[in-house]
C-alpha cells in the first residue's frame, strides 16, 4: 500500500470520526432545543456596600446612573440625612439643621428634588445642585407630599394649600407655583413623561379619577365604573400603568 494512499485512508478516516462526533453532540438546529443545554444566568441580589454605623435607617432612593444614587434615612441620632452612593460607598450628606427628608427625584447628578420637614415640622422642598442641598421657597402655606421631575427646570409636585385645598405645584427650574385642579380633586401620585404629558391620581366626591396635564391644565379622565387607583406610572405619552381595585375590592392593573 502506498504511502500516499496511506496518507489519504487516514485523512478519510479522521474525518468520518469527526462527523460522527458532531452528529451525537450536535443541537438541533432545527428546533429551539439547544438553548435549554445553555440556560441564561439568572440575576441575582447582594447586598451593597454597608452603612457607616451612624446610619441607622435607608428609605427611598433614586439611581442616575451605576456611579450615583441618592437615598434618604436617618442617623444615630434621630436626624434626617441624605445620602449619596459613588459607585462604592455610601456617604451622608448634609441638610440644612433639622430638615429631614421624605421622598427623592434625580434628572441628573447635579440636580435632585425632595420634600420632607423643616425643624418647625412645617413642609419644604429642597434642591440637591451637584453639592449641597438647599431649602426652596414654597407658596405661602403650601405643603408638599411627593414631587416629580423631568428636567431641571420642570417638576410636578402634589400638596395642600394654607386652606387644606389639594393643589398642584409647579417648578419652572427657579420658583414654586400652584397650578388649577378641577373643582373638589384631591390629587395624588404624579408621573411625568415630558413638560406636556403628565398622570396622576385622584378623588372627588364622587369617586376615584385620574388627572391629565397637557402642559396648560389639569384635566379629569374617566376610569372603568367602579375602579379606584393607589399609584401609576408612565414611559410615554401612549403607556401608561397603574394598580387598584374594581367595584368588586378585587387588585387589578390598568
């Protein structure tokens, strides 16, 4: 036998051994099977980096991006503080003397807003620039309960006035304004899309509602007979989620 034909048996052969491991391995391409040989890693939690110990309490936080995240809590102490993740660690920062901080929204690393209580316990509202948090000027008696942020020069906030009317509240990025609701709406949880587009809930004497702002007004919508709403939430001006009840007490989404 010669060498050449030696040479080319043994080529032959190997290759047959080749496929031949290929074909009892191989997935079938020809149905989704294969993918269940390689299942997808599922995500877990792990706690993040520890509190200093003179944190006592994290609430709410908000994240911008992988490298900041503010948060509200409280020290040691009793005292509100607000704090900042770096990527790494959390670090308290300071509010002005006997503020204490209720809820949080960030558009970017240089601007947040919250609301929470002065030392008088009266309410405020207050702006993270990047640095410091200062208090900001509220309408005369004006009280706030959650705010919400699109841009640095656009929130929405919800609260009662001097009288113990619901109103809304409007930032333009240097002053507070109260905004019109429809006549006997107590407002609720807001959420906004654009400067244009806002949801929030409501009630009037006649059941639960919910508000549209259009960047002008606030204007009722109608719910299905019967439904009320505890939050919503949006991501555009044509979705829109939100959890409740119907006539018959049962949860349901909308």
């Amino acid at each position: 036998m010669s060498d050449i034909f030696k040479s080319t048996l043994q080529k032959i052969i190997l290759i047959s051994l080749v496929l031949v491991a290929f074909w009892i391995i191989k997935p079938d391409l020809n149905t989704n099977n294969h993918l269940s040989s390689y299942p997808t890693p599922v995500p877990s939690w792990h706690e993040s980096e520890s509190l200093t110990q003179a944190i006592s309490e994290i609430g709410n936080i908000v994240c911008i991006t992988t490298t900041f995240c503010e948060g509200i809590g409280l020290n040691t102490n009793g005292d509100g503080v607000a704090l900042n993740f770096n990527g790494l660690t959390w670090q308290e920062q300071t509010l002005p003397p006997g503020d204490s901080l209720s809820s949080i929204t960030c558009v970017s690393t240089t601007f947040c807003e919250a609301n929470g209580q002065n030392s008088s316990a009266n309410s405020v509202a207050l702006n993270f620039n990047g640095s410091t948090w200062q208090e900001q000027t509220l309408p005369t008696g004006d009280s706030v309960n959650s705010i919400t942020c699109v841009t640095t020069s656009f929130c929405e906030a919800s609260g009662q006035n001097s009288s113990a009317n619901s109103v809304a509240l409007n930032f333009n990025g240097s002053t507070w304004q109260e905004q019109t609701l429809p006549t006997g709406d107590i407002i609720g949880t807001i959420t906004c899309v654009t400067t244009s587009f806002c949801e929030a809930t409501a009630i009037n004497s006649s059941g639960d509602r919910v508000l549209n702002f259009n960047g002008l007004t606030w204007q009722e919508q109608t719910l299905p007979t019967g439904d009320s709403l505890s939050s919503i939430t949006c991501v555009s001006t044509t979705f829109c989620e939100a959890n409740g009840q119907n006539s018959s007490a049962n949860s349901v989404a909308l």
